[in-house]
C-alpha cells in the first residue's frame, strides 16, 4: 500500500508536504488512504491530466 503520489517528506521543513499545494500535510489521513476520492487537489489534477491526452 503506497500513500498519494504528490507527497514528499521535505527534510528542510522536518514534515510531509504535498507537491500540488506546496503545504504541510499535517498527517492528513487522506494522503495515506482515500486520497483518490477526497483530495480535491489530487482529483482535479487527475482530470486536467486525461484532457490533455
């Protein structure tokens, strides 16, 4: 199981950040599981990405 793809643990900043907004995640539950359902950052990524094809 793999949590959401546009996470990242910024060393700098000692916490994980999400990619899309540039902020902390807090420990998000949703980062780590659901993200694909209650992300709206991450959903709407998703959709800009399949108009591009």
């Amino acid at each position: 199981m793999k949590g959401c793809p546009n996470c990242y643990y910024d060393f700098e900043r000692d916490c994980e950040v999400c990619s899309i907004t540039g902020e902390p995640t807090n420990g998000e539950m949703k980062c780590d599981f659901g993200y694909e359902k209650e992300c709206n950052e991450y959903k709407k990524q998703k959709r800009d990405k399949s108009k591009k094809k």
